[in-house]
C-alpha cells in the first residue's frame, strides 16, 4: 500500500488530536472516509464502508480503558484481511497479545504516541 492515497477510518476521543491527525493524513494524500470519537463509532464506521486501513486510540468512552482494542478485535473477526494501526500513550493491555495473533498477512501497527518522534514516520506507517 506504500506510495498511493488511502481511505481511511480514524477513532481517537481528543478532538484536538483527531483533527490534527486527519489534517496530517488528508495533507500526505490520504482521504479519512470517517472519523469517531468512542469504540461503536469506530466499528459501525468500518462496516458501513470498509476502508483500506483502520487507525485506533486503545482507550476511549465511555470506559477509557481498552475499547478501542476491543473495537480493533471485533473489526478483525469480521474484516480479518483490514490492516490495524494501534495508537496509544500507555503499554498493550490485555486484547493486544490477541489481536497480534490474528493479524496474519493483513498487518497491525502498534505505536506509542509519546514515541512518534517524526511525523513522517508516522505517514510511513500508515501506508
């Protein structure tokens, strides 16, 4: 997928940092078809139009603890070949071992926030 525009669905509950990552994504040339703010968001934005590459905060409403890994486990048993980039300010929880596993050939990211330190190799991740 490296080199050409990617459709993309992004979950992160800050808004500032949303808009800020899809202001990054849409400036490298990616389109960002949906955005949400909390897991069920996340989940029905990708059923509802699959995109090429799903982006997730792990924690996020209403809990803030691990819905969006449990959002990421539940698009992989219905999308299982949908690359996962994981974003995150805290080490993997207890869905990420799992989610690792059934990533196959359809790929999972997992990238500490606090440890981008180059937004480039941020976008190199993506796609």
């Amino acid at each position: 997928m490296a080199g050409r525009s990617l459709r993309i669905v992004l979950a992160e509950d800050s808004a500032l940092l949303r808009e800020g990552l899809i202001a990054l994504l849409v400036g490298a040339g990616h389109e960002v078809v949906a955005s949400a703010e909390n897991a069920e968001e996340l989940v029905a934005a990708v059923r509802a139009d699959t995109p090429d590459v799903v982006i997730t905060d792990v924690r996020m409403p209403p809990g803030h603890s691990d819905e969006g890994l449990r959002a990421a486990s539940e698009i992989r048993e219905d999308f299982p070949s949908l690359p996962i980039l994981v974003l995150s300010q805290y080490v993997a929880d207890a869905y990420l071992p799992g989610l690792m596993e059934s990533a196959g050939d359809a790929g999972l990211g997992y990238l500490l926030k606090d440890r981008v330190g180059r937004v480039a190799d941020f976008l190199a991740r993506v796609g």
